[in-house]
C-alpha cells in the first residue's frame, strides 16, 4: 500500500490537510477578527440569534448593581480589638514528643473502659507509630508526664516495668 503513495502524493496531502484545519480553527474561533480584518462587516455580530437578543425580554435573577456596592478603604475594617497574642520568641514548634505525649492522653482518656492488657497493647502500637523518630523524642518527659496523667484517670495501676518502651 505505502508503494503507490509518491513523496508528491504525500506531501500534497498534508499541506491540504494543514489548510483545511488552520481554516476551521481560524473560522471557528476568531471569525470576528477576520472579518474584521478583511473589511467585512457581518450581520450579526454577538453571534445571538435575533430572537434571544431582543430587549423586551427580560432575563429571569438578572445581576443588579447594588446601591450602597462601593469600595472601601481598610481603615474602615475593624474586626476586633488588637490584643497581644500569647506567642512570643521563644516559643518553640511543637515536635514528636508533644504529639505522643497528646495522643497518649487521648489514648488514656479512652481508656478508662478498656481493660490493662488491652491498654497496654494499643500504647505499645502508639509507641510503634513514633519508632521513626526516636531519636527526636524525649522518652522521659513522655514517661513521666503519661504516667502522672494514667495515675489520675485510669481505673487500674501501671507501674513503671509494665510501661512500653520503643522498639529500635
């Protein structure tokens, strides 16, 4: 098949082909500015038929302009008070230790209707979700300030040997 179609052929094809579509995309999507180039002048510009475009008809939650819509400056905006916030520079961000020490509360908090076994699993899981940054993580302060927090709310005691430790 690709034996009878001469270079001649081929090329002649293509070039008709890049015509026509740069003909159909110039007509479809810029045919007001063509016509405009070319001096024409068509009848219908908006390309709304003239039924549509009659003023007696009135669109259905036509947008208004409001009376009062103007601009305004942003000294005109007030908010609230300006009150000094309890942020200062030496507040830190808040890291591994904080987010372990807050969900084991939560874990703790929950407890309360869980048996020790069980408690002790899903904290030893809580441990095993930080394992990655163990090295970030102050195990004391978690230990000391989690074991003061289980004391008050659990119905059970822990002592310090049953406390999981991470698992490197």
């Amino acid at each position: 098949m690709l034996q009878h179609i001469s270079w001649h052929h081929y090329i002649s094809a293509i070039s008709t082909l890049t015509i026509l579509w740069y003909l159909f995309v110039g007509l479809k999507f810029y045919r007001s500015a063509i016509f405009h180039f070319l001096g024409f002048r068509p009848s219908n510009a908006t390309g709304i038929p003239q039924l549509f475009a009659s003023p007696a008809i009135t669109v259905m939650g036509e947008a208004k302009t409001e009376e009062l819509n103007r601009s305004a400056d942003a000294e005109e905006f007030q908010f609230s008070t300006v009150e000094p916030d309890d942020i200062s520079d030496q507040t830190t961000p808040r890291g591994p230790t904080d987010d372990l020490t807050e969900e084991g509360r939560q874990l703790i908090d929950v407890a309360v209707a869980m048996n020790k076994p069980l408690f002790i699993s899903l904290l030893q899981t809580l441990y095993q979700k930080f394992s990655a940054c163990e090295g970030e993580i102050n195990h004391d302060k978690v230990f000391a300030e989690l074991s003061s927090y289980a004391e008050e709310r659990l119905p059970f005691t822990i002592s310090p040997e049953e406390w999981p430790r991470f698992i490197a």
